[in-house]
C-alpha cells in the first residue's frame, strides 16, 4: 500500500507505463504510480525524496545515486501511409527533402539526427519541435512530413496511427552508451 513518484518524460510513459502498470496490478495491486515531468532539480527530488525513480538517458549520475540500465533502442523513421513522395524506401534525397517533426524533449534546436546531416554537409527543415513523443507520431499521421524517434515508441504506434516506419537513411547514434560500472 504505497505510492510511488517516479519522474520521467513521456517516452517512458508510451513505452513502460502500460507494461509496468500491468505488472503492479498482479505483482503489486495496492502500488500506486504518480507520474511527474523531469524538471531541472530531478537528482535533488531523487535524493530528499520527492521522486522515488527518475527515468532518463543520461550517460553521467552524480555520486550516491544508484543506476540501472533498462533497454537498448534504436531509431526509425515515420511517415504517413499513403505519403505521396516516399515510396518502397526513404531515401536520404527524400529525407533531407521532406519537412521534419523533431522531439526535442528540452525544445532545443539540433540533436543527432541534425548532427550526422551536418557531417555529410546537409540540413533538415524542421516544421515542427516537440518535447512530446507520442504527439509527433500524431502530427505525421495526419501530414506529409517525416520524423525520426524510438523504434520501442513508433512501433506500437505504427498500426493505430497509420505510419509507415523506414529505418533511417544514414547512421544515426541514438542514446549515448549505458553508465559506466561504477555508477551501477
């Protein structure tokens, strides 16, 4: 009979939510779940213990903090079904072409995708920056643009939203490496 505060973005909540609230209610039926966005303090909630689990990508975590690593991904692209320019396969022409969605979850221009453009001397156009990963899907199921984000996401998401995933059309890292063994 506990509540527990677990601090993560809106990745965690399409991806882990439904499997781990399915989990709590045969594992643990009197554990409630109270979601909150990562703010800026989220290690300093973590630590006095206003959030019980922060979910995050990072890489580097201040001393005395205990991490696990959950899952490896990978990305893929999105589009519409029945997009009129992109046929059997996304060409990096049609990508670099076509205007994109980005998730941004802290709304900064830029990221890796940007990156791995800018080394073969190219640019995207991006329409539309989000810090949602479940509303950029929605706004390429109802335009012709394109987006790139989490395999563990869009897929599940493909069917019921009628998106045609590609794997992208140049090598994009996607989360940095897991944390080093001494921060585990």
């Amino acid at each position: 009979q506990r509540a527990f505060t677990i601090a993560a973005g809106d990745m965690f909540e399409a991806d882990l939510l439904p499997r781990l609230v399915a989990l709590l209610a045969v594992e643990a039926p009197g554990v409630d779940v109270v979601l909150r966005p990562v703010g800026g303090d989220a290690e300093g909630a973590l630590r006095d213990g206003r959030i019980d689990v922060l979910i995050s990508p990072r890489t580097s975590v201040p001393p005395g903090l205990q991490v696990r690593h959950l899952y490896d991904d990978h990305l893929v692209c999105a589009v519409r079904a029945g997009h009129p320019t992109v046929g059997r396969r996304l060409t990096l022409a049609a990508f670099v072409a076509l205007g994109h969605v980005q998730i941004a979850p802290r709304l900064l221009p830029g990221g890796p995708v940007d990156d791995a453009l800018a080394a073969r001397g190219l640019r995207r156009r991006i329409v539309v920056r989000t810090p949602s990963f479940v509303a950029a899907p929605l706004v390429v199921s109802r335009t012709d643009l394109v987006m790139t984000g989490p395999s563990r996401v869009l897929t599940p998401l493909a069917a019921p939203f009628g998106l045609r995933l590609f794997p992208p059309p140049l090598a994009v890292p996607f989360w940095p490496p897991p944390p080093s063994s001494a921060n585990r």
